[in-house]
C-alpha cells in the first residue's frame, strides 16, 4: 500500500478536532494551509466536517458583513 502518514500515527489516526477543523478551513479563506496540515485533513479528515465549518464561517462572514453596511448606512443618515 502506497499512502502517506507520520510514522507515529497509525494509518486510520483519528480525525482532526473541531478546533483544528475550524483552524483549517480559516487558513484555506486565506489561502495560508500549511502542507502538514492540508495532508492531514486530506488523509485524516471527513470532508462533511469541513463542508459544514466551510458553510458555518461563509454565513458568519456575510452575517459580518450585512451589519457593516447596516452600521455604516445608519451613520451616514441612510
């Protein structure tokens, strides 16, 4: 069998914890993933996990967002 993994970590390690999954996915919106850890989330991670952080952050960054402009329209007297 030809796969990659840390010799310390057995083939089928557990996979990565909610706060490594929520460092992952904020590290890929910037575009900053580190190779160790892009291989552990391609190896080790469930993909429905990250869809899921994915959808979670992308409505709190519009959420964000949507009250900037509503703040920043009542300051102008819009």
């Amino acid at each position: 069998m030809n796969s990659v993994s840390d010799p310390g970590q057995p083939p089928g390690g557990k996979p990565p914890s909610l706060w490594q999954t929520i460092s992952s996915v904020a590290a890929s919106f910037f575009g900053v993933q580190s190779s160790k850890n892009r291989e552990r989330d391609f190896t080790k991670g469930k993909p429905l996990h990250f869809i899921a952080v994915g959808l979670g952050m992308t409505l709190a960054f519009i959420g964000v967002v949507w009250i900037a402009v509503r703040l920043a329209l009542r300051s102008a007297g819009l």
